[in-house]
C-alpha cells in the first residue's frame, strides 16, 4: 500500500498518515520509557539512560499537539462542509472514540492490581473506579497515578475536550486562536508558579502540575498549527528548505534530555511542547511515501490502546523474571498485541456504534421537524 498526500492545505484528506506515524512514535516512545523504568538498573547511566528518560514526556507532549490539531482540524472541516459546528456530534465522537476503551481498560487492571503490582500498576481501592470513570481522579493525590498510572493523562485528555466544547467560538480564526494560546499559557505559567509557592516537592506539587489548567496550553499548540495550516501559505518554499526544518527540531528536542538535570526539566516543560508544535507544522507540509513504514502507520492506528494496555505487557515481563534481552522480544510483540486485539474489540466498535448513533439520532430529529 502506498499512501502520499500533500499538506499545504487542510480540504485535501480528512485523515493523515503522517499523524498516525506520529502517533505510533508517541505511543512506542512512551512504551520504551516505561520499560526502561522498569530495568533502569540495567542501562548506562550516562548515555542511554537520559535519553529513555526523556522519552515518555516527550511522547505524552507529542500526544497532546496532535490531539489539540485533530480536534480543531475537525472542526474546520466540518463548518466548511455543514455551514455549522455540531457539539452533539463533537462530544458523541469524542465520549465513543475514548471512553470505550478507557472503561476496559480501567477494571481490566483494578481487577489485576488487586493480585499482581507493578511500577505501573499499583493495588487500588473500588473508588478509584469511580474517580477515574468520573474523570476527577486527576484533582486527588491518593488516585490519580491510581489503577494504572498512563491514566492520568487520558484523563487530562478529556477536561481538554471540555474546555473547546465550552470555548471553541474563542478558537474562530488564527487572531482569535493566538489569543487563547496566550491566555492558556498564562493560566499554564500560574498554576505552575502556585505549585512551587503552595507546596513543598512531592506528591502535591506534582499533582498541580499535571492537571489541566498546566498543560492547556501544550493541547492549544496544535489548535494552533491546525489554523496556520488552514488554506495559508506554507512556511518554507522549497523541500529541502522544509526537511532541513524537521530534522533540526528533531535533533534540538532529543538534544534537551542530555543538558544538566535542572535546565533540562524545564526545557522539557516549556520549550518542548513549541518543537513538538513545530514538528507537527513542518511535517504536514509535505509529500511521504508510507512503502517502508507501513508497519510503524499500522502502529499509529492501534495507538491509543497501546497507550492503554502496554503497562499489562510489561508486567508479564516482569512477573515472568526474564533477562532484560528476552524481557524485551517478549514485551514488545505483547504489547501490540494486546493493543490490536484491544483496537478490534473495543475501540473500533465503539467508534461504529458511536457513529451509527448520531446518525440515528439525526434521523429522529429531521423527523420530528416535519
């Protein structure tokens, strides 16, 4: 199969490969990280170990660019195809594409953690349930690394699809758009400095700095790519000129994990989320060939329950106490395994009944009309 497309407009492709291509790095790079914690012990400690540290922030950073410019994009699209901007549908397609999958996987690994724990999976208690399913787990201490600790930023996920259903006329246009970037920051920068002011390190702060209103903005980075690439102009004229772009953000962003531990952390918390934004623009500008990374696009369909379930992977690795080589052929085929059977199952059905849902609904509104 191959697969090309241009970028320099937003009417040609209603999906884009190359987002999934990105999506499979994310999800990989996050799994990597989380196998690495696991066996830290076992890796060098001045080379490899800061890079695979640095994977999972900017995998999830990754993952919220590409979030914020999906939902705007859709947006676009929409308004341009039906005049209009249908929250029904907005939150109908949002609650079937996450929660489905988000449900399972939550009793899935309650139901583990109270036989086997992990570094990712710890015992919880039955309310845990409850906080996360409401997504209000993320504003406690005692649950919101609870369950399984990937879920934190899934929920975060979904107060960002709340935010643009109740502001997304603020998101009309790119002055309008720079503007709420701004104003996210802000509120980013804010809660971040009442963290420090308010608490002492730990748990506390760390749990200020992870909730919402402190990453915002990262989600508001790609809203804003979405509109630069709205029928504007491109950036670079030529290719190379483009490429030369991609490849320097590339190596700038994996350069942050080898910088001294202080500058490095915030880097990662201010400057990375731009080069991801900037990584996302420059590479939907251009034409790709997918012949030699099919497998890898086929990894970014599957991803979100890859994001989900890779933590049960690596807990057979570890309950099995193999070498950290044979650890790693046996965790990473699972892994996608269960991430494909978990996309079949549960996440693809549920985005169909999803969709058949509004259509019905639809149906019956027309006909109540006449």
């Amino acid at each position: 199969m191959k697969v090309e497309q241009k970028f320099n407009t937003m009417t040609n492709f209603n999906r884009y490969p190359t987002l999934d291509l990105f999506r499979a790095i994310a999800a990989l790079s996050v799994f990597v990280h989380h196998f690495y914690q696991q066996n830290a012990d076992f890796f060098d400690k001045n080379y490899t170990s800061p890079f695979l540290s640095f994977l999972g922030g900017w995998g999830v950073t990754l993952f919220f660019v590409i979030s914020g410019f999906c939902i705007h994009h859709s947006r676009l699209l929409s308004v341009e195809k039906n005049g209009r901007f249908d929250l029904m549908q907005y939150f109908l397609r949002r609650f079937f594409r996450i929660y489905p999958g988000f449900v399972v996987c939550v009793l899935i690994f309650f139901f583990i953690g109270q036989h086997f724990t992990s570094n990712l999976v710890p015992n919880s208690q039955p309310i845990a349930i409850f906080m996360h399913l409401g997504i209000i787990s993320s504003f406690f201490v005692d649950y919101n690394v609870g369950i399984n600790k990937v879920l934190w930023s899934v929920v975060v996920e979904c107060h960002f699809y709340i935010l643009y259903a109740m502001l997304w006329r603020k998101f009309t246009g790119l002055n309008s758009t720079i503007r709420m970037l701004l104003l996210s920051l802000f509120i980013g920068a804010a809660t971040f400095l009442l963290s420090v002011t308010l608490f002492p390190q730990g748990a506390e702060r760390v749990l200020v700095q992870k909730i919402f209103l402190a990453s915002w903005w990262i989600w508001c980075l790609g809203v804003l790519v979405a509109e630069l690439l709205n029928k504007r102009p491109v950036f670079f004229k030529t290719t190379f000129a483009n490429r030369t772009a991609l490849l320097g953000i590339i190596i700038i962003s994996f350069g942050v994990a080898y910088l001294p531990s202080a500058y490095s952390l915030q880097l990662q918390r201010f400057a990375l989320p731009f080069l991801c934004a900037g990584l996302v623009y420059f590479a939907l500008q251009d034409t790709y060939s997918f012949n030699n990374v099919r497998s890898l696009y086929q990894i970014g369909v599957v991803s979100y329950s890859l994001y989900l379930y890779h933590p049960l992977a690596l807990m057979i690795g570890t309950l099995l106490e193999l070498d950290l080589f044979w650890q790693a052929i046996l965790v990473f085929p699972c892994g996608i395994t269960i991430a494909i059977l978990g996309y079949y199952l549960i996440e693809k059905p549920g985005v169909a009944f999803g969709r058949a849902l509004f259509t019905n609904l639809k149906t019956l509104n027309k006909r109540a009309l006449f």
